[in-house]
C-alpha cells in the first residue's frame, strides 16, 4: 500500500510544482478509465491509511 500512496503523492507534487500528471501522461488523460482507476486505487490506499491513523493506537 505504501508505494500506492507514494505514487499519488509524486504525481501531485509534480501537478504542483511543474503542472505535469504523470498518470494521465502514462495512462491515456483524464478520461481513460486506467487513469480514473489509479485514482481510485490511490484514493482508497490514502482513505484507509487515514483511517489506520485515527483507529490504530500504539
């Protein structure tokens, strides 16, 4: 999960800092359902690891 989450935090960092989706690049634009389902992937990895936060005590 964690290289997932790596992925997503890449990609925006590149969106921010030099307007360049490397998903969408790779993965054929916004519309390409490769791309939605990477999104999608991402979302869920950061979704749980939020959740893994909050609910997990050491």
């Amino acid at each position: 999960m964690a290289w997932v989450l790596v992925v997503g935090a890449v990609n925006w960092g590149l969106v921010g800092l030099l307007d360049l989706n490397i998903v969408e690049t790779i993965f054929g634009g916004s519309s390409s359902m490769l791309t939605r389902a990477v999104y999608i992937v991402v979302g869920l990895a950061g979704a749980y690891k939020a959740y893994m936060l909050v609910t997990v005590k050491k």
